[in-house]
C-alpha cells in the first residue's frame, strides 16, 4: 500500500525532511516494524508524526473496506448481479458514515452556538452535593470496620492481579484502578483500528491535540459523488478521544478535592458499592438509565477535537462523569492520547478499556521512556511515613478490637508485623553503614519477628479486597485534630503499593536504602525494563518512538528490543530545517590561556580550570548576542564555579566582569523556575542581554524553548557522568555486565576469554550513553525554528573524543569542525558566525 496523498495531508507545504520523515513512518507502520525517530525539535516532528501516521490510518481503513466488499462479491465481477449487491452494500456503508459525520457536524454547530451563549452555563443546574462534617462521622463508625472475610472464600478465590508498586512521579495512577463492569458501560459496537499517541505529560498532549487540530487526513471510505446523497457536504472529521485518571477528570467536588489520587481512586470505588444507598452515591456516575446520556456523550466527545481539560469541562456540562463516559468514545475514536503511565501499566490500560491489540502505538518524548518505564514500576518508602502507618493501624486495632473477627483480626496483625520489620530493618541497615546508599534484599526487609509465617500475595490480596488501608486512612481522618498538617495522608496506600514489589524477582530489580533529609528511605529500582514494554510491542501493529534528542539509540535495540528480530526494528535520524549556517558547533579543548578543559570529577574542582572557564565565558559573551544559556553538571558543581568566581580574582571578582558584560542569573533548585524566565527574557528583551547558569538534568534542561534571542548560545560545560560508585549505578552496570555476558555465552560470537572484556565494554557503553542523553536534552533547547540560529559550544577535552563525539545527534556532529584545539580558532568562528547573522 502506497501513500494516497504525497504531503501526507501535512497543512503546509512540508519540508524535504518532514516528507522523508513521514514516508518511513509510513512504511514502518505498514511493514508492522518498532521504529525509532531522531528529529530535531523545531522540524515539525509532532504534525509529521499526525500526518504519516493518519494518512496510513485512513488508507488502511479504505482499503479494506474494498478488500471486504471485494470478498463478499467473491472476486466475480462479471456477473452483473453481483455487482449490483456490491454496489448496494457499498452505498449503505457509505451514507451509514455519511449519517455519522451529518451528526456529528450538527452536535459542532450546536455547540459553537452554545458557546455564544455563556449564560446558560453559569446557571446550569448542577446536582447538590451534601457535605458531612467530621462530627457526624463520629456518631457512626461502623463505615470504617472492614467486612467479614470469608476464610473458604478466600482460599477458593483466584489471585487478583495486583498493581504494580509507583514511583512519586506517577502515584496519580492507582493501582486499583477498576474496568466498570456494569452493562451500560459496555461496548457493543466494534472497536476501529486507532493510533494510540503517549507523551510525558499532558500539556505536551494538549500541544499535540492543537496540532491535530490543524490536519485534514483523506477519507477512510471512497469519496465519489454517486456515492452520496445528492447536495450533501462530506467532510470526515478526527476522531479524537483524551483519556486520563479520575485526578485528571473528577468532576465530584466533593471527590476531586481529597487529597491525593490514591485518595479519589478509592473513594471513587468507595461510592460505587453494592449496597450504598442511593442518596449516598456519586451522583455524576452514569447508570443504567443514562444510555441516552452516556451516547450523547460519546458523540460530542469526538465531533470536537478536544484536549483532557475540555474534556471534563463537557462532563460537567452534561453532569455526567467523564471518566468513565469517555469510555463509550473509544470504540468508535482514531487517535487516543494519554500520558505514559496509563498505556505502560496493564492495570491501567485494562481500567481504562484501551487495547494495543493490533494498533498502532506512538511514543512522543521518548528520549525519556527507559527511565520512565522504570519510573512506572519503582517505588519509595520512607521511615516516617512506616512510623506514621503503624500508629494508624495500631490506633485502629485498638478502637475496634472487639470487632474485628476472624481472618480480619489475623491479617490486621500481620500488617502491624510487616511495618514493625520493615522500620526496623532500615534502622539497622542505616547504623550499620557509613556510606550514602547501601544495597538490600526483600529477605532482609522482611526479617521480623513472626513475618516468616506471612505469605505476602495473600497479605496483599487481602489488603486490595478489604480495601484495609482506605478504611483506616478515612478513621485516621476524622480522629485527627483541626491543625493536623495532613503529613499521614496516603502512606498506608503507599504501603500497599510497596508491598507489590516485595515479590518480584531479584534479578528485575534492587532494593537501596539512604538517609536523606533526616529520614530513612528504602527505594525499590528496576533494572531491566524490557519484560514491562514487550507486551505492547508483541500486541501492537507497529511501535513508534520519536524524540528531538534519542541519540546516542543503542540502548534501544541493545537492551530495550534486544529480544526483536534485527529486520523488525529500525531507526532514524533526520537532519535539521535550518540551513547549515545558522549553527556554529564546536566541542573547545582548551581555553583562551591556552589550559586544557577536563571537567573529571578528579580535576574540575581545580581553581586555574574554574577561573578559565569564566574567561571562556566572559569572552563569548562579548561576542554572542542576547542570551547566552550555560549548563553544569550538577547543581553542587555550580555553586562551587560561582563560589570562586565571586572572589577571585581580587581586584575585580569574575562575576561582576560577567554581570557588566550580561545581566546574570543563576538557577538552583528552590529557585521558581517561572520567575526566573520571566527575569531572563526582560533582561534580553531589554538589549541588555543576559547569562543564564544553569544545570544539566535541571528544571531548566527539558521542555524550555530558548528560541531566538533566548538563547543564541548555548555552552556546556563538562559530562554529567552519575555517580559510577553509588550502590544504584553499581546494581545498574552489573545488571547490563551480565545481560551482554549471557548473551555473549548463548550466541558464541566471540571466544570465551572475551567475553568477560566485552560484557564491561557494554556497561561502560550504558554509562556514557546515560550521561550523553542528558546532555543532548541541554544543548537541544536552542534552535526552535527554521529561521533560527545558534552557537553550541562544548567545553572539555572529551567532547573532541571520536567515542563521545558519535553519541551527539547527527545535525550536531555534522557542523563539529575536526582538529580545533585552540581557543583563538574557536573565537574567530564565533565572531564571523554572528558578523553575517547581524
């Protein structure tokens, strides 16, 4: 199948570049093939991405709605008849979808009128919601007893699948998430083949949703006129559908307003009992009597082309929950957009009714997604927050002793065993090691008295079916004082949620333990994120990842797709919209005193490197522009540089030299990030110009745009290596040692008394690539657009290295001149790159 549209349907005339980029994307998706897209951010890569992949979604739906009819007619197109029950099968297809898109075109004029009228929304009737005070939870707490557990029941029960312990990062999904199972929920008509689009967050979904907004694909169905009513205007809009947790659709103030998502997760389960009384219930819950409702829902959910908050914006219109409504959309929507933690989970995917089965799976800003895989499934717990857990459940075995029976008594103390081990074992583990992070075993955190006879996947099913934890987090909530701070909130939930990994294999992950802040915290790390992804790409037709930095890409096929066939993953990497004089990149080995730059952790702390670093800049700056934005490794690194630079040289410090020459701002990490962008750009719009210190993996590093005058220089300075010597990075590079060992040992390529030499190489590889990713993001910002134009200098002794030099995006390592160690050739190139740009 070719292309039926050479722009891809792309709604400007797309560059050389975009078209290459679309057609492999194309062909990768038909080729049903993993493909790995390198584009510079400011090349379109979002609308290429849109357009590739919707002109395939539409060719492939149109083709085989020629292929069905084909089949029915039996390939025999000489007999007449059958040609004319083709046509008539034909012909009430098409105005069924003709049908479809009049409706829906009506429900966008009515809404556009709606619009006009914002009146009718601020007097909409909205549902009286009651609030209970504390007080008359008092009166009656028989709400927060757990049930009776039946011990026959339990033992002829099959496991629950129980989800997989969070990091912080994504605790706004729970691992409770729940499929509705009532009937009016369920999906009769067939589900269509979609692109299923992720990205980090959603505000980066809603930039992908405005671009969406811009594109007209070709039909999914032939567009003769014959075909259609005569004088009818067909025009197949974008089925689009946003999806997201209840913390993003929550329209029950009295629910949305708790605390934490655990929190509105479970209170949202909580109000859907069997047996609660009427009055009682979430009345924004969709029933039985709302098929109407819930259709008319679904409709205008995909007429409009809406991003997440529009969406629970038109479920508090219609006074119906949008987080489960959404869910008759997905059947009949092209394109879903929802952030990484909903698509990588099971739990989730299943909570939400998304299938990969047979889609197409798109994974924007995926430069980060190893790190967010392993994100998904690790968890930490704190000291405090056990110490916190186990008065909570101690205060609620006390209150209700007399009433808990059974297996309820038998696992509410095992709980109690189970969070006394756990406090004790860091206690321990952290007297007994003097280093910052030590390494530990489950066997180690579950060494306590009596724990031994405590099955854990019992423990925990307990926990998901009695809902213990919620129960004692709501007694815990109307015992506490009015000026209690809320610091216990959601810790038995983050309990449950650890408890998870407790099970899991020990050559998946680590358990580290570290003081930090004055507390102990235990954290749980994956180490091998294949297992979690592979079920999405054995699943899913094709699986795209596309980033503006995914250099250096052997990661991808070396650890993440290493189980793939060599001919099913491809990868690419696309030059840049700018032409190639409107970057000047240079890696610069030594200084304008002529002193080598070697940013090692050995020798950076140097005070003849520091003060050369600061003429190095000072100079730039005299020569560059506007702003000029400079990354350090590390935050302490940073405050070390501007340490010396305040006080030396003694007559005249280097950082009032610096801050006569730019207006100087610096980031650290309590610093508001909004404030002092804010501060920067008046500082460069105002002719001044300005110098912005800032550091690599910082907030400053991803997702800022420095366009334009914002950024005309971008300087990095050193490699941000991790600390090689933390247990976290040991565990890690003996992870990776091992996996190319094995693979070395299963595949023979290379004699025994190698593979040993080849297994460090490949971990030494994964550290570097490590590091070269986060600088990539840095040195990305600037750029933005095809008129734009910047300097990317590079500043140590490494970057000339042929080894780091490789792991730098093509476009980057494409204007890199060879052979230039000198400051003064470094210069010279910087004056001239701007003498013609002014």
């Amino acid at each position: 199948m070719e292309p039926s549209q050479a722009n891809f349907c792309h709604p400007y005339q797309p560059y050389d570049i975009q078209l290459e980029f679309m057609s492999h994307l194309y062909r990768c998706i038909q080729e049903k093939k993993v493909g790995i897209f390198e584009s510079p951010t400011g090349t379109g890569k979002s609308l290429s991405l849109i357009c590739g992949a919707l002109t395939w979604l539409r060719d492939h739906e149109r083709h085989a709605l020629d292929s069905t009819l084909n089949a029915e007619s039996g390939g025999d197109q000489d007999d007449w008849l059958v040609r004319a029950e083709t046509a008539v099968r034909r012909r009430e297809m098409l105005l069924a979808r003709e049908e479809l898109e009049h409706k829906l075109a009506t429900l966008r004029e009515e809404e556009a009128r709606q619009k006009q009228k914002t009146f009718d929304s601020r007097f909409s009737k909205k549902p009286r919601i009651v609030e209970s005070s504390a007080s008359e939870h008092l009166l009656n707490d028989d709400e927060f007893l757990v049930d009776d557990y039946n011990s026959e029941a339990e033992e002829k029960a099959t496991v629950q699948s129980t989800s997989t312990g969070f990091s912080s990062s994504t605790q706004s999904l729970l691992d409770k998430l729940q499929k509705p199972t009532k009937e009016n929920m369920e999906q009769p008509e067939e589900d269509r083949l979609k692109v299923i689009f992720c990205s980090r967050t959603h505000s980066q979904l809603t930039q992908f949703v405005n671009e969406l907004r811009r594109v007209k694909p070709p039909p999914s169905v032939p567009t003769a006129v014959e075909d259609f009513t005569p004088g009818s205007e067909f025009e197949e809009g974008i089925k689009h559908l946003a999806l997201g947790s209840r913390k993003n659709l929550c329209i029950n103030p009295k629910v949305a307003r708790l605390s934490s998502p655990t929190a509105i997760n479970e209170r949202c389960l909580e109000l859907q009992k069997p047996g609660t009384a009427k009055d009682k219930k979430c009345p924004y819950l969709p029933s039985k009597d709302d098929r109407e409702k819930v259709d008319s829902f679904r409709d205008k959910a995909i007429a409009q082309i809406r991003d997440i908050e529009d969406l629970a914006h038109l479920g508090k219109r219609m006074d119906l929950c949008p987080y489960y409504a959404s869910r008759s959309a997905i059947a009949s929507a092209e394109i879903l957009t929802l952030p990484y933690p909903l698509l990588l989970q099971r739990s989730a995917r299943d909570a939400l009714g998304v299938s990969v089965k047979d889609n197409v799976v798109v994974i924007d800003e995926a430069h980060n997604l190893t790190d967010a895989i392993a994100d998904t499934f690790s968890i930490a717990l704190r000291l405090s927050q056990l110490e916190q857990a186990l008065q909570q459940v101690t205060a609620y075995a006390m209150r209700f002793k007399n009433r808990l029976k059974g297996k309820n008594r038998v696992y509410v103390t095992q709980v109690l065993r189970l969070l006394r081990s756990l406090a004790d074992c860091l206690r321990g583990v952290a007297q007994k090691s003097s280093s910052g992070q030590v390494t530990t075993t489950a066997t180690q955190l579950m060494s306590g008295k009596g724990v031994d006879q405590i099955r854990p996947h019992k423990l925990l099913r307990y926990l998901h079916e009695s809902k213990l934890c919620h129960k004692v987090e709501s007694y815990t909530e109307v015992q506490k004082d009015a000026d209690d701070d809320g610091q216990g909130k959601g810790v038995l939930m983050q309990f449950q949620n650890f408890m998870s990994v407790l099970m899991n294999p020990d050559e998946e992950g680590r358990f580290f333990v570290e003081r930090h802040d004055g507390d102990i915290i235990v954290r749980y790390t994956l180490l091998d994120p294949r297992e979690h992804f592979r079920e999405i790409v054995a699943e899913a037709r094709a699986v795209i990842l596309a980033g503006g930095t995914m250099s250096p890409m052997s990661d991808y096929s070396n650890y993440l797709f290493s189980y793939l066939e060599k001919d099913r993953l491809e990868t690419f990497s696309f030059g840049h919209v700018i032409p190639s004089t409107h970057l000047f990149a240079q890696a610069v080995v030594k200084g304008p005193s002529n002193v080598e730059f070697d940013f090692t952790f050995e020798k950076r702390g140097s005070e003849g490197t520091i003060l050369e670093l600061a003429d190095l800049i000072y100079r730039t700056c005299k020569v560059v522009p506007d702003g000029v934005v400079v990354f350090f490794p590390s935050y302490e690194y940073l405050a070390q540089v501007v340490a010396v630079w305040q006080k030396l040289p003694l007559g005249r410090p280097l950082m009032k030299a610096l801050g006569e020459t730019k207006v100087t701002f610096q980031e650290s990490k309590g610093v508001s990030v909004d404030e002092l962008l804010r501060d920067y750009a008046s500082a460069v719009d105002s002719g001044k110009g300005a110098l912005l210190l800032s550091v690599v993996g910082g907030k400053l590093s991803e997702g800022i745009n420095f366009s334009d005058k914002l950024g005309r220089a971008v300087i990095a300075v050193g490699l941000p290596f991790p600390n090689a010597n933390g247990a976290e990075w040991k565990a890690k590079m003996q992870h990776i040692e091992g996996l190319r060992y094995q693979q070395c040992k299963r595949e023979a390529m290379l004699p025994q008394g190698q593979w040993q030499v080849e297994a460090k190489k490949a971990s030494r590889d994964y550290y570097e690539n490590a590091c070269m990713r986060a600088v990539n993001q840095s040195i990305g910002r600037v750029i933005r657009h095809r008129n734009d134009y910047a300097a990317i200098l590079m500043v140590d002794r490494r970057f000339a290295t042929d080894r780091i030099r490789q792991k730098l995006p093509g476009w980057i390592q494409g204007s890199m001149e060879r052979g230039v160690d000198s400051w003064g050739d470094v210069e010279r190139g910087l004056i001239d790159f701007f003498r013609t740009k002014l």
